[in-house]
C-alpha cells in the first residue's frame, strides 16, 4: 500500500481479499499462480511453494535493466 493514499481502508481491504483463500485459489486455477497463503488448494500442475529451490545467480543482477538482459543471454533465454 502506497504511503500517500487517501483510501486506505479501500487498499487494505482490497489486499485482504487477495490474501483470502478465495482470492488464492482463483489465481492458482486460473492464471496458475503459486498460493502465497497456507491452505489454498493448488491445482495438480503447480508445485507446492515450499518444493520450489532457489535460483544459483544472484537475484541482485536483476536490479537494473542491462543487468537482467546479461544474465538471460548467460542462461540462454535470450
């Protein structure tokens, strides 16, 4: 939530309903979206958050823009 809003009651609700399971469940079915809350049925095509590891870069090369382009040439997805 933004510092300067003059709705916070409407920011905060809004990032209630995203954090409810009914929120997390839609996103996982249809947009396949990890769940970031406990409880949320996945879908059999997506991984359990936990089973996910981290990437082996430096996740601080994607800061900047050059950064992240050198880094997918380097992975060869660009």
């Amino acid at each position: 939530m933004l510092s300067t809003t003059d709705e916070e009651a409407g920011a905060m609700a809004l990032m209630e309903f995203l954090l409810s399971p009914t929120a997390q469940e839609y996103f996982a079915n249809e947009t396949f979206e990890i769940p970031v809350i406990e409880g949320a049925e996945l879908p059999v095509e997506l991984p359990a958050l936990d089973s996910l590891t981290l990437p082996e870069f430096d996740l601080n090369l994607l800061l900047d823009l050059q950064g992240t382009v050198d880094l997918l040439t380097e992975v060869g997805a660009l």
